[in-house]
C-alpha cells in the first residue's frame, strides 16, 4: 500500500510538471550575436555612432564573408542620417526632412552587400537567423528610401524584408527579432495616409494590422537582440506621432534614456513626450541633459539647437 501511494505521488508530481510546462509560454530566441557585435551595437546606441562604425568595420575584416559586420555599419549611417534629419515641427521631434544625402549611395552599397553576403550564406544552408539578416539589409534601405520620399522603393524593399522575415518566422516561429521586425510592417501599412494606401493598392503590396503589428512590435522589444533597441525606439515614435498615445509611448521609450541617458535622440524623445503630456519641468531635465551634450559627434551637435528649439516653447 506504502508503494502503490509512493507511485501515485511520483505520478502526480510528474503530471504537475507537465502542465506547468505546457503552460508556460514558448520562450522566444533572437539573433545569437557575438560580444563583439553587442558591443557595437552598445557603442552605437549610448551615442558614439563614429566608434561604433570603427567597431563595425572591425567585424567586417575579421569575418569578411558574414554580413553582421555590414549590417551594424549601416545601422551607424542610419542614425545619424536619420538624426540630421530630424527638426522641431509641430512640437514634434521627427525626421521631417525627406531628400536626397551626399552618403546614401555608399550606405546603399553597405546595404548590397550585407544583402549578397547572406544571400551566398543561405546558399550554403538556411537558418532563421540568415534569413533575418537579409530581411535586416532589405530594411536599411526601406529607411533611407522613406527619409527620401521614395514610396515605391520603400514599398519594393519592405515587402522583401517582409517575405525574409515571415520565412524566417517559418524557421523558427520563436524567433523575436522577426517577430518584431514583421510587427513594424504591420504597423506602418495599416497606418499609412489613403494615397500611399492607393499606391499598396495598385502595387499589389499584402497589407497591415496595426493593432497585431503592436503585439509583434512588443514582442521584439522585449524579446529580440539585434532589433531591441530599434523596435523599441520605432513604436514609442509611432505611438506619439500616429496615435498621441503620449503616455504609453513614454512609458515605451522610458528604458531606452535609462539605459543609455547620453543618447542624443533618446533624450530628445523622452524630453518631447514629456512636453506633450504638459510636463515642462521633466521635460526641461531631458532637454537640458541633451544641451550639455559635447558638441561631437555631429548628431549630439544637430540635437543640442533641437534641444534648444524646443526648450523655448516651455511655458
């Protein structure tokens, strides 16, 4: 009797840790990237983008053949491209500018080549992080495209990134970095004005769901390693400017500043949200850290006459 209710304990503790594991959600798996890619990414976003391309340029000879090393110099030029083109309107900090760059056509080539080197990659064997490397060298050019004003070739490399990222999803339907990267798609189509919507129309572009899109934005926010921080940064911009959503898209951006409060474009956000939900004082603290910026590099320069601008309009 002793063993036979032995037996049955062990049965159902083995039961319980079953259903427990069941019921724990799929823990999600990102992009496995090397010290030395994290610490480029780590330099970039605290707002040194010139070390963080030496840095870049470092994985580029060392592994001549993979495109990470690409990728994260494109990552750099973005942003400081799309910092100097941002300015204050509508007491809004955004990249209003759309125009052409003296240094696009080589931040297109760096685009090219991550785009062929993880092309030959997945000629050798597919894998799920391959596949969003692609996906992540058709979205660098979805970026400048779109600073440019070019609708159509936004929309071609979108939807290529798009069908790199759902493939890669199809590989690995944990991957985070996808997820979110697919949640941006989603958001951003749905989100669109009715003549760029006639334009998807007509080009036979698959459409969005914002509030799905929001979900799988999260996702990879959370989740991701590679597009962490870009999610992150993209859906509290998109909350603010798309849905004056002021204080989830604060409660959003919050982490980004904390974590790296000499980002330029960090503070500039958070300082803005907070401006718009009638926090002058908080805002005034983001703004004059932004201000005390050194002047290089060139983009904590741009931000400081923003940060200025904008401290102006305080009341």
């Amino acid at each position: 009797m002793k063993r036979v209710r032995l037996t049955s304990l062990r049965l159902i503790g083995i039961f319980v840790i079953l259903t427990l594991l069941f019921a724990l959600p799929a823990q999600a798996s990102g992009i496995n990237l090397s010290p030395e890619a994290q610490r480029t990414l780590d330099t970039l976003y605290a707002g040194d983008s010139e070390q963080a391309i030496a840095l870049a340029r470092d994985l580029e000879q060392a592994s001549p053949q993979e495109p990470i090393g690409y990728l994260l110099e494109g990552e750099a030029l973005w942003w400081d491209r799309y910092c100097g083109a941002c300015e204050l309107k509508w007491g809004i900090v955004e990249a209003w500018k759309h125009e052409k760059h003296h240094d696009d056509e080589a931040y297109f080539a760096l685009a090219d080549k991550a785009i062929s080197l993880a092309q030959a990659q997945l000629a050798k064997s597919e894998t799920a992080e391959m596949r969003v490397l692609l996906g992540m060298g058709y979205a660098l050019k979805v970026r400048v495209y779109g600073l440019r004003g070019e609708n159509r070739n936004a929309a071609r490399a979108g939807v290529s990134a798009r069908a790199q990222m759902l493939r890669a999803l199809e590989l690995d339907p944990q991957m985070a970095d996808a997820t979110g990267a697919v949640g941006i798609y989603n958001y951003y189509v749905d989100t669109l004005s009715p003549i760029v919507k006639l334009l998807r129309f007509f080009m036979g572009i698959p459409g969005g769901d914002k509030v799905k899109g929001v979900e799988q934005i999260e996702i990879g926010m959370n989740q991701g390693t590679l597009l962490a921080v870009d999610a992150r940064f993209i859906l509290a911009r998109a909350l603010r400017q798309y849905d004056r959503k002021y204080e989830e898209a604060l409660f959003i951006a919050q982490p980004l500043v904390d974590r790296y409060p000499r980002n330029p474009l960090f503070l500039l956000l958070t300082g803005n949200l907070n401006a718009e939900l009638g926090r002058n004082a908080k805002a005034a603290e983001y703004l004059q850290a932004t201000q005390e910026l050194p002047a290089s590099p060139p983009c904590a320069a741009h931000a400081r006459a923003i940060a200025n601008s904008l401290s102006s309009t305080l009341h």
